[in-house]
C-alpha cells in the first residue's frame, strides 16, 4: 500500500464505519493510493493504518507532491477504548469545519493520456477518448458547476434545448443532491447548450464512460497453491475478519468492538450489481433501494422494499460486497442495513452517470447514518465523480471504493483509475497475513 502522510493520522476505522456521523470527520486523512490485487474485502473491509516514516505520498490530480517511498505497515488496531487511547486514536469533536475538497490542477489533467480538454465559452469541455462521444460523435455528457447551483438553475439547463439533444437527467442540489445535468448529444450540440443558457459560474462538462465491477480475486496459500480464502479460525469464518481486528496480525478469532453495535442503525449503500436482498444471511436487513439497469438503462428507479425484483443480483458480484459488509457470517458489520443499489449490469457494466444519479438519490432521500461501497473502477480520471464524491462526503457520507486489480498490470497506480483517485474517498486495497 501506499500512503499519504499528510492525511494519515491513527483513527480506527471499524469507528468510522461504526460510528456514522461523527466518523466521517477522519475521513480525509486516510487514502490507499496504489492498487492493489483486489480480493473479497470488496470496498468495506475497513482497515486503519500505522503510520511511519517510510509512508508513500502520491501524486494526484490537483497536487503537486511526488510518489516516493513505501509505508511498511498496513495495519488495523484493537479496538479497545483503552488499546485506542494508547494508540492516540481521539475523537474530533461535533461540529468541526470540513477541510475543502482539493482542487484540479488543470494543466496535469490536459496532459493526462486518454482524454482532451478544451474550453468552450468559459466552460471546460473533458472528452475522454473511449468514450461513445469519441467513438461515435454522439452521447451522454455530464454537466456540472462544481462551486454549486440550484434545482432551478438545474432545471433551465433542460428548457430550450439544441434539437435533437436529449434531457437524460436533473439532479436536485437544493434538496441536497447533486449539481448535475446529462444530456445526450453531439459536441456542437453540448457548446449550442453552453452559449444558450446562464450559468452561475464556468460549468465543466465531460462524457459519459463505462465503469464495470472489481471482480474477487481467488486467494492462494504461497506455500502449496491451495485456495486458503475460507481458512477457519475457532472464533472467526476467515482470515480476512481475523486480520482486520488486530496491530499484531492474525490471532484465530475476530472481536468486534460492543461499543459498535456490529454497525446497527448504519446503512450501507452498496452500488454494484444490485444485492439478492431474500438470502437468508443478510437476515432480512438487505432491502431493495434503486435500480439503473433493469427497467431502462440509465433511468433511475426507486424501488418499494417489498418488490425482490427490483435491483436484484444476477452476477454475483453485489451480493458477495454485501455478504463481506455485513453478512451473519462473514460480514465486518452483521446489524448494518444495507441497500441494494443497482448501477452495474448483469454482465457487470455501467456507466458513470448511473452512479451519479444514485448519489444523488442517496445525499437527498438516503437514511443516515450513511456508508457508500462502490467496488468498481474505470481507467482515467473521471473529474465529476470526484465533484460528487466531495459532495456525498462533504454532507457526512463515508464513501468507500475499490482500488482495483491492477498493480501488477502496466498502470498499477489507483491514481489513474476513478472513483479510487478520488482523495475525499477511502480507497480499499488487499492485504496478507
């Protein structure tokens, strides 16, 4: 793993999943920035970090510091109260002002590979180059003011369009939500719809990208090749519970905190390949939420709890993230609540603007406490995503997202995949024993 020191401070981070509000305060300290293989921690396999001073600090988009050195220890620490005041673990207290999200820094961004930045009348125009504008000379854009806006400015961006463009869809940041509008059309189009409506401020605008799943990687034994990923402790069902809970390493059981509540009242908000909401592990605290694929792609439907079919799991890949969140048996969290949210299909596919309007369902009708789990990813920076993300985070939402399986490939860096380079989010590698 490799870490940003800056942001490092100890902080238990099953206390931040656990604790809801007041955990999401540690949120920006803490980053795993280099990817990683990718196994069944999914995106919640909350872990803390033991700082030193080998730490790793990574370049990012909007910052000028450079990679340097790895940290030597990815490590969770006991939970006890007084293990906690040992390690330096402090609550910060209610109320404290949020650190500003961090800005782009442009002129790294016009040189990243993939993509074409151009400016438009004030309006900065991000077109990445495998997307189905690039491809094609048509389709989904996502318009944003990322200092902010109201419905009403939302709305006005849907009245008098180009023809032949297409209102796709319209956050509701005065409820809360998201400053964002996707439409359908051609680049000319999109700079016809940037000249014929007022804007508060200079809008960014970027095309719609595919995203898929971080697919589970089969763990072996390095000794004789055998699968060890169900290895059982006498007091837990995996290794993986067993290493998440200890500074020391794997004891053989998995103590998680009372003071915690196994994450009772907390709702996870797991976007994948939906959940199968009816397994008997979940014990009837997985429910159906919103569904981006079933009906239409890409039309968000908000689904009524008892509807089954709704967001349903026809991959697999849901309903395992969901298991490790808060399964009975393998679960971090076995109170947790944890909702179904479709935004990936069956074949494990989606886009980017699918996520948005599920964030923005979640920052305007979402219960809270809140915890967002996207154990997905794309290659390049996807610059709205971060400005949601800022924003889901910013009003008190722990979002959590994958690293990806990509460090032994040609870019194993997380800082060229979205959402894991996104600094406001807790990026999620693997470790061993």
């Amino acid at each position: 793993f490799w870490l940003k020191p800056s942001w490092l401070k100890p902080v238990c981070l099953k206390e931040l999943f656990f604790k809801g509000p007041q955990g999401h305060r540690n949120r920006q300290h803490l980053h795993m920035l280099r990817a990683m293989s990718w196994q069944t921690l999914c995106a919640m396999l909350m872990l803390s970090f033991s700082n030193s001073d080998t730490a790793q600090t990574c370049t990012y988009v909007g910052d000028d510091e450079a990679c340097t050195t790895p940290a030597s220890s990815v490590l969770q620490r006991r939970n006890s109260q007084a293990g906690l005041e040992e390690q330096g673990v402090q609550e910060e207290a209610e109320g404290e002002a949020e650190e500003e999200a961090e800005m782009f820094d442009w002129a790294a961004l016009e040189q990243s590979e993939g993509l074409t930045v151009e400016v438009h009348n004030g309006a900065r125009l991000i077109i990445h180059h495998d997307s189905e504008v690039a491809t094609t000379g048509k389709g989904r854009w996502v318009i944003t003011v990322p200092t902010g806006c109201t419905t009403a400015d939302v709305h006005k961006m849907g009245k008098h369009m180009p023809q032949g463009t297409t209102d796709e869809f319209e956050g509701d940041p005065t409820a809360g939500g998201l400053c964002v509008f996707v439409m359908s059309g051609t680049k000319a189009q999109v700079q016809e719809e940037l000249d014929t409506h007022t804007w508060p401020s200079a809008p960014l605008v970027e095309t719609d990208t595919d995203v898929e799943v971080v697919p589970e990687v089969n763990e072996t034994d390095d000794a004789n090749g055998s699968v060890s990923l169900l290895e059982f402790g006498p007091g837990t069902g995996s290794w993986g519970l067993d290493r998440i809970d200890a500074l020391t390493g794997v004891d053989g059981w998995y103590y998680p905190s009372p003071r915690y509540h196994d994450g009772q009242g907390v709702h996870v908000y797991v976007a994948d390949t939906g959940i199968r909401t009816t397994h008997q592990d979940f014990g009837g605290r997985a429910v159906p939420t919103i569904d981006m694929v079933s009906d239409t792609p890409g039309t968000r439907k908000v689904c009524a709890a008892s509807d089954t079919s709704c967001a349903a799991d026809r991959n697999g890949h849901g309903t395992h993230c969901a298991g490790t969140v808060g399964g009975a048996r393998f679960g971090v969290a076995k109170q947790a609540q944890l909702h179904a949210v479709k935004t990936l299909g069956d074949g494990g596919g989606g886009k980017y603007s699918w996520l948005l309007q599920a964030l923005d369902w979640v920052l305007t009708d979402g219960p809270r406490p809140a915890v967002v789990s996207m154990s997905l990813s794309g290659r390049g920076i996807k610059a709205n995503m971060k400005t949601a993300i800022d924003r889901a985070v910013a009003e008190g939402i722990t979002v959590v997202v994958a690293a990806g399986n990509n460090g032994n490939s040609a870019v194993p860096d997380a800082c060229e995949y979205t959402p894991a380079f996104t600094p406001s989010a807790i990026t999620v590698g693997a470790v061993d024993r």
